[in-house]
C-alpha cells in the first residue's frame, strides 16, 4: 500500500486537509486479515482513526496480537451491503489469507450463535461526520466486493482514495467488479492500477 508519489501526495494533502478542520481522518480496513495493513495506515498516517473488519476468527485472533495502536478498531465481523448470517469457508489448504464467507439462513434459535455482517452505514452510524471525516478504505475481501457494491453504496464517494483488490480472476464469468464499476462511475475519479490493487482517487472532494 506504498504507491508512488502522486498518488502519495493526493494521500497527504488530504489527510493534512482533514487535521486542519478539526476532524479526525478515518480509515476502514476490509479485509484487514492478521493486522499488518491496519498497522501501517496507523504508522503512515498517525492521527487517523482505523477501523479494521476482519470476520475469520483465527485471523483475528492474530491481529490481536500484532496490532500495536489502541487506536485501531476491529470489527470481528463480514463487511456487505445488508445484514445477514454467513459461515466461514476456508479453502482445503485452510489458507489464512484467503478465508471467504458463505450466507446461511438460521432459525431463531441459532441466531446467537451465527456470525452477522455489517454494513458501511453501520460503522458511519458510530463514527458521525462531526468528528470523523473518510480518507481511504481498503478492500479485499476474497470476492464478496460484487455483494458490497450491490446496493447502499453512497459511502463509496466520501472517500478521497479506494485501494481494492478485485477478484474476478478468483471466480471467473461471475462479474465480480462489475457493481464496483458502476459504483464509482457516479463521481470524478481517476484510476489506476499498482500490482493486484485497483487505486480510485475521487476528484470531486
């Protein structure tokens, strides 16, 4: 997540832009795995405030570990577009860093023990606009990125910068970025492409 000077620099401006209102920058980590993103936005941009989601267990029991600021949130839930319940699926290697989510539907009586999503909306309900202002949200989570563009996506232009990770290799013929696309086709943007990371910087703010 270290890009190249311009892109840097638009990082910067904005972060600093934020700091001289009187507001904290926010930074969302979806898909914040074992914490060493969460760890170098923190480090990189030190005022922000971090929130890292992260829904495998095992994953987070490490993040636990390994995060070092008091300041960085986890969120030990699916980040989506609705509310539902989801198992964890892992793959036959059970491979940390690529652990996805499977929706289920459960009776009553297993709600308590089902795994739920939040939303975006959900975690701007507890960080208000009074205080908090969106910098940059990371996203790479396995390919859910087509169900968390599907619908609610307005959040997708408070942001100066989104660095995704798209998946359409992952699950050929499926689509994956397409809701992604049209999301970000309601503003002004500029796109670019570092490795596996797509990188959306938002002209309009």
């Amino acid at each position: 997540y270290s890009f190249n000077k311009s892109i840097s620099k638009v990082l910067f401006d904005h972060y600093s832009k934020i700091i001289s209102n009187n507001k904290i920058p926010l930074i969302i980590d979806c898909g914040s795995n074992i914490g060493a993103s969460s760890n170098y936005f923190k480090i990189i941009f030190p005022k922000s405030q971090i929130i890292a989601i992260e829904p495998d267990i095992e994953n987070n029991k490490l993040f636990k570990k390994n995060v070092y600021s008091n300041n960085i949130i986890l969120f030990e839930n699916a980040i989506s577009s609705e509310k539902f319940y989801y198992d964890i699926i892992r793959s036959q290697k059970n491979d940390w860093r690529s652990s996805s989510i499977k929706k289920v539907i459960s009776n009553k009586n297993e709600i308590n023990q089902r795994n739920t999503s939040i939303t975006l909306n959900d975690i701007f309900s507890k960080f208000r606009v009074e205080k908090y202002s969106p910098l940059l949200i990371k996203i790479d989570i396995e390919g859910h990125e087509k169900e968390l563009f599907k619908k609610n996506t307005e959040w997708a232009k408070d942001f100066k910068v989104i660095v995704i990770e798209l998946h359409d290799w992952l699950k050929p013929n499926e689509a994956i970025s397409s809701n992604f696309s049209k999301s970000i086709s309601v503003f002004n943007n500029e796109t670019f492409t570092f490795g596996e990371n797509t990188v959306v910087i938002n002209k309009s703010i």
